[in-house]
C-alpha cells in the first residue's frame, strides 16, 4: 500500500461528500485488516474515536494505538478528542500522526486558547457539540475552526439510534459556516439516516457500525456515499 499522506489537510475548499468510517466499530484484534478493508473504497479519511472514561463514560484508545496504525494507511486521520483535557494531549496525538484535531466545546474554558494551540501544532482544527449544546457556546471561535462536528447521540459509544433532533441545529450551523467549514456529523448515521442529515447541510458523515459493522466495509461506504450525494445540498 502507498502510505504517502498526500491528502494532508480536509481539502477544505472541496464542497464534496465525505464519509469518515469510524475505527471504534472495527475488530479491535485487528485494526490494521480493518483499514485495509477500506482500499478501494471512496473513503479518504479515517474517524479515531479517543475517549478518557471522565469526558465519556468509556474508554477506547489512545495514542499508542494511533501511532501504530499511522505507517499502514495514507488516510487522513480525523481525531474526535472526547477527552477532558484536550490541550494537554493534542500535541501527542498530532506526534503520533493525526492530521486534524477536535475537541468538545464542553470541556474548555478558553476555546480560542485551544483552538490557536491546536493549529500552531501544524493541523486542522474541529469544535464538537454535544447533541443538547447550542450554537452560541462556540460563537467566539466559529470564523476560526476549520470543522464543526454535531453529535447525533450523546458520546462514548457506538452503535447507538441517530437522534433527528440535531437536524435542525445541523441546519442553522450550515447557514452559518463559511464554504470552507466543513460539517460534521456522528452517531447513527447509516443508510436509513443519512440523507436526512444531508439535507439538512452536514457535509461529512462519520459512521461506524455502518460500516465496519458490515461484511463488505469498502461497499457500505459506497453505498452512504450514493445515498448523500444524492440529497446533499
Ligand atoms: C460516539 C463516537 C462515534 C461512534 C459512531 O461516541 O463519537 O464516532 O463511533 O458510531 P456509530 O456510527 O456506530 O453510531
Ligand atoms: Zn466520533
């Protein structure tokens, strides 16, 4: 396999579909088959789920893990930090090869502080919301982060029901981002989901158990990638 990482920012001028396959949802005894399930597939990006059991009531993995990974697959590497302390380790997960941070809005005090921090580290910079938290909490810092990610169902776990809830504030957020920004959504997005989530202007589809979940990964990826394409905006 090629692991040049030619693709090393969110091509964030590219208005195309992006589906992010989730890691959390593969075979843990055998992450590296599990991302070369991917090849061929229309995929350029991979969704690492970090959780720290204080933010999220679970833990996943870290950046050991990362590392490991990174010389195997030229994916981008999509960092989701659901982490309490997001400025303390993003530097080690940048070293370990993640292209593109982002953390919840949640945990920080001074968002623009993390927000400089993580770009000064050399990556693209997302802020996350959680599926009851409002717009306004990240109004500061929304002319300054490169991604917006809304959950779709509260963090710490895969495989859980898409909360349609969050499609209105989906929707309010694309009105407000520049074409640049890209609009991330996570949680229960799967065939039956995603073009609600299209339509209402999400641009970047994580999906785990969609995907990794199926017996042909590489084709459920094809066929989300049809289903919102189709409806996108
Ligand atoms: C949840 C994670 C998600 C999760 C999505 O805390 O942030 O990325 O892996 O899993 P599915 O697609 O199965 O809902
Ligand atoms: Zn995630």
């Amino acid at each position: 396999m090629n692991c040049d990482r030619a693709n090393s920012s969110f091509a964030l001028s590219d208005p195309s579909i992006r589906i992010a396959p989730s890691l959390l949802a593969a075979d843990f005894s055998r992450l590296r088959e599990s991302v070369d399930a991917l090849a061929g597939a229309d995929v350029d990006t991979l969704h690492l789920d970090v959780m720290d059991g204080h933010f999220v009531p679970n833990i996943s993995f870290g950046v050991p893990v990362i590392r490991s990974l990174r010389p195997h697959t030229s994916l981008f590497f999509d960092a989701h930090l659901m982490i309490q302390e997001p400025k303390r380790y993003a530097e080690a997960f940048v070293k370990a090869g993640c292209d593109h941070i982002t953390f919840h809005i949640e945990v920080v005090d001074n968002p623009a502080d993390v927000v400089r921090h993580i770009r000064d580290l050399g990556v693209s910079v997302g802020v996350c919301l959680n599926p009851t938290t409002e717009i306004e909490t990240i109004e500061s810092i929304l002319d300054a982060v490169d991604m917006v990610l809304v959950m779709s169902v509260w963090p710490g776990f895969g495989g859980q029901s898409f909360m349609a809830e969050v499609l209105p504030k989906v929707e309010r957020l694309r009105s407000r981002l520049k074409p640049n920004q890209r609009l991330e959504i996570d949680g229960g997005i799967a065939p039956d989901t995603i073009e609600a989530a299209a339509r209402a202007g999400a641009d970047t589809f994580v999906a785990g158990t969609a995907v990794f979940g199926q017996a042909d990964p590489a084709a459920a990826v094809g066929n989300l990638h049809n289903l919102a394409s189709r409806v996108a905006r």
